[in-house]
C-alpha cells in the first residue's frame, strides 16, 4: 500500500491528473484520490483539463441532442448485484431527492458499488474525501435514478422474504459488511456479532432473515441487531459471512487490535476461540454473550 502511494504522489507531483493516473496505476479512482486529493495540479494543468473537459461535453451534447444526458437501465426483477446495490444505499448510503450517496472507509466496498452502479448506469460519480474521519462519499445526481432508486428500495424490503437463498444472503451481507463488527474480547469472554442500524424496520427485516437461515438474533433497542453463541456465529460465518476485504478501523483509539483486520478473520478468531464441548463442564447457558 505504501508503495502505491508513493506512486499516485510521484505522478501527482508531475502534473498528471486523476484520471490520467488511474489509467497509469491500473487502479480505481477511488483508491487513487485518497492519496492525491490534497496535491493540486498546476494552473496550466487545470486549464488545460478544463478545456478538454468542455470540448468533450460539447461534443457528447451534440451527439445526444433531443434525448436524456443521463440516462439509465431500469430493472424489473432481481439478481445478486442488484439486491446488492439496492442494500447498500439503504444501509451505509443516503437514497434522496436528486441523489443517491454511499459512504465508507472500505476500498473494497466502495468499489463494489461502483461497479455494481456501472451495470445500470454509465456516468461516473463525483467524489468526497473526509481527512478526518477518512471516509470516502460517491454521489450519483440524477432525480429520475434516485427516485427510481427509492422505489426498488420500498420494494426489496418488502419483498425480500420472498426471494430465493442467494439473495437473502445477498442482502444480508451488504448488511454486516456496512453496519456490522466483530465484538470480541477474549479477555471478557465476549463474543457476538451486531449490526447497527437507525431504522427499526430495517433490524426487523434482517432478524426476520437471519431466523430463515436457523440463526437465531435478537434485537437490542434502540438500534441494533445481536448475535451470540457459537452455534450462531458458526453458522453466520458458513452462510452468510463478510466479503474479502472488509475491515475494521485499527486506527481507532479503542481499538483493541491496534490493526485494520479484516471483519472475517476476527469472525475466525471467535469461533476458535471457544473451547471444545464438554471439555470443562460448561454448559451452554452459562457461557457469556
């Protein structure tokens, strides 16, 4: 990682624009502004970019005189990638008038969606970069999308129930990926898995989930949903689990890992770390949640 920002600093420094190093480094423009975003190009650069941007726009306007400038691929039924998409501006997004927003630390996550959103969509999002917490926004500005959006939401959360396995799973994983963690304390003996989440309705749908994969939650108001015991977090780590790359904050001054492990690996970790049945007597019910 050190190296790659080494490398988006040295291009920046030579007056390459963003783009321009996203094409150098083969990675994504997301990955790539966090590490320049504060290196500004040159005046004669800028003006320069701005010229070609407006000669493109010119051109583009042209060519699509009469029709929509941003146009986009409404989809009636549902598929991993769209129930995927769909969640996530629910969950760690905002869905409103003119917008759809999806915020996070995660590279892995944010470039998800945007390739989720490529599929249905073929313009790029405007970006936001946080220094102090470190998050990263995309935003797509389209009324007709986002209202579109909101209605597909309405709809996958009523409807959701009715979907085949992989698609619950799919919603229930975008779900712990954005709103969920790990709290696991050895020294406590604690072990559970909790998604937090402002909308009640929401927590209510991913209980309701959970108990259609044999794993039992619960909710603990005002805003979370629960797992704990080792049957259960076996279980979620077998059908539901976190995607690859999803981490925590290590940075975080309560960190108990002091690193930025990935959410799965310290599932693992949990679920190790329970001894095996009957090798002290204890009984089920006198274990700690």
């Amino acid at each position: 990682m050190n190296a790659f920002k080494e490398q988006c600093i040295a291009l920046r420094k030579q007056d390459h624009t963003l783009t321009e190093i996203v094409k150098i480094t083969g990675r994504s423009k997301t990955s790539v502004y966090t590490h320049i975003h504060k290196i500004p190009l040159s005046r004669k650069k800028k003006a320069a970019s701005l010229k070609a941007q407006g000669e493109r726009i010119r051109v583009f306007a042209l060519q699509r005189r009469g029709l929509s400038a941003r146009k986009f691929t409404k989809f009636d039924g549902w598929n991993e990638s769209t129930v995927s998409l769909v969640a996530h501006f629910l969950f760690d997004g905002e869905i409103k008038h003119g917008h759809c927003t999806y915020h996070n630390r995660n590279h892995a996550l944010l470039d998800l969606v945007e390739a989720q959103m490529k599929d249905i969509y073929d313009f790029e999002p405007k970006r936001y970069y946080n220094r102090i917490t470190g998050v990263s926004r995309i935003s797509y500005f389209n009324v007709a999308f986002s209202a579109f959006i909101k209605q597909k939401a309405e709809e996958l959360l009523r409807d959701v129930f009715t979907f085949p396995k992989e698609l619950k799973r799919a919603f229930l994983r975008s779900f712990f990926d954005d709103e969920g963690c790990i709290d696991f304390r050895p020294s406590k003996k604690t072990r559970r898995i909790r998604g937090y989440q402002k909308n009640i309705r929401i927590l209510e749908v991913v209980q309701e989930l959970l108990h259609h994969f044999d794993i039992d939650a619960f909710i603990q108001l005002p805003n979370e949903v629960v797992m704990a015991y080792k049957e259960n977090l076996s279980k979620f780590e077998k059908e539901i689990g976190f995607s690859p790359g999803v981490r925590i904050n290590g940075n975080r001054s309560n960190s108990i890992w002091k690193k930025s492990l990935e959410k799965r690996e310290i599932l693992r970790r949990a679920i190790a770390s329970y001894k095996p049945a009957g090798s002290n007597g204890v009984h089920r019910s006198s274990l700690t949640r």
